[in-house]
C-alpha cells in the first residue's frame, strides 16, 4: 500500500473581511437561489450538479466591491462566490469536482454604513462556485476523536456525524485529527465529516499570496504538537489577510 503523507496543520480559506449576502429576490423565495442552497447541501454526500443547471444566482451583498475582493460567501459558506480571476487560478491547477455557474451580485454601501443591501454597482465576472466533493483524508487509526458528551450517544452510522474542528483545539478533551494529503489536481478540497470549511494547499495559498488576491488564510492546528510549531512563529508565516486599499 503506497504511503501517504499526513497533515496536523489545515490552511482555511474563507473571505477577506465580513461582508454578507441576501437573495435579490429575498421576498419572492428566488427558485435559484432555493435550488442552488439544495444543490450545494451541508452534508458530505453532495454531487456535481446536472451542467444544465439554469438561471444566474441573483444576489445583493453590503459591502463595495472593493471590501467583497475575489471571494465571499452566503450561508456560512452554503454558496461561495469567487471573482474570474480566482476560477482562473483554480483552473490553471487542474481543480476538479468544482463547476461554476453564473452570478449577479449587486454590491452595497461600505462597512461601515447602516446595514443595507444593494444599491451599488453589480460585480463582473463573478460565479457560483459548486466545490462539490469531500475528500475522506481523516486517518482515523492515528486520530482521536471523542464524542460530545453534552449531545448523547453517537448516531448508528458513522458517516451519520461530523467533526468540528474548532473541537481538536479542546486539548484537554484528548481530541487530535490527523489528515491525509489530498491528491494532484485538489489544491481546493472539502474533508468528509467537515461540514462547510474548504481548505487548500500550501502551494495554492503561495500563488494567492504572491497574486495579491483578496482572500484570507487561517492556519488550525490539530494537535498540540502543531499548536505548539503555530506558536513559534510559524502561524505568522501561514497565515494571510490582504492589506485593505481603503475600499
């Protein structure tokens, strides 16, 4: 059996500054809108949508395009939206289980105003990004995973519950996770039983880096030998959010 490296750090990606979208069409129930949020369900069984999926997910976001960047996201990361630019990336790296559809987001007053929606220009060459598939790279034999007490017994099925991982920080509770590395061609990747996080690569977050692309970087250690490497210096190091341009 080939050997796979692990992991014990995972490089979060997540968008640039709290900006928030609503459905354009937020008191009609937008049908796209509805069906994109079903098509991109939470759980890890989620699957490449039919191409001929129609209709451009209509959205109005408070924030300006500036403060938006290349990536931003609705329901927690229910639906995530990325700038042309960034697809091109992504797809210059061989990304697969990804698909983008057409997106119409109407931007806002800045941060700091009152909080309203649209009013602004509209983003170009933005897209619904469909990162469809979790990878399982937890090692569950060098892991260890304890139950929440709080919530009662663990479901039947294992692959019925989900790991956060916020909850490996919780030392004291005995939790670590070790994780696989992911294949060639997945420098953006879901991990199963992790609900909503994507995570990408080192070298995927080098080229966000050197590109200057508005999109932030968070370093989780898994364990306490690699909180204790964050602590040395090392967080700074992987750690990435864009220096504001006073948009």
């Amino acid at each position: 059996m080939e050997q796979v490296s692990k992991m014990d750090i995972l490089l979060s990606f997540y968008q640039w500054r709290p900006v928030s979208l609503i459905p354009a069409m937020r008191d009609f129930n937008d049908p796209v809108v509805e069906e994109a949020n079903r098509l991109s369900a939470r759980d890890f069984k989620s699957n490449a949508i039919d191409p001929s999926f129609s209709g451009t997910v209509r959205m109005k976001a408070h924030g300006t395009p500036a403060e938006i960047g290349d990536y931003v996201e609705f329901n927690g990361g229910g639906l995530r939206f990325v700038s042309g630019r960034l697809r091109a990336l992504l797809e210059s790296m061989g990304q697969r289980d990804v698909q983008f559809f057409p997106a119409d987001i109407e931007t806002g007053p800045n941060l700091n105003s009152p909080s309203r929606y649209g009013g602004g220009p509209k983003l170009e060459n933005f897209w619904w990004m469909h990162h469809w598939r979790r990878l399982d790279l937890i090692d569950y034999e060098a892991s260890k995973i304890a139950w929440p007490r709080w919530i009662g017994p663990p479901p039947p099925s294992f692959d019925d519950w989900h790991i956060d991982t916020s909850a490996t920080r919780d030392f004291g509770a005995g939790n670590f996770l070790i994780i696989g590395t992911p294949p060639e061609g997945e420098a953006l990747y879901g991990i199963r039983r992790i609900t909503r996080q994507r995570f990408i690569t080192p070298e995927l977050a080098a080229k966000i880096r050197d590109l200057g692309f508005k999109v932030s970087i968070q370093s989780i250690a898994l364990t306490p030998s690699a909180e204790q490497r964050l602590n040395s210096g090392l967080r700074q190091e992987l750690n990435y959010y864009p220096i504001s341009d006073g948009g």
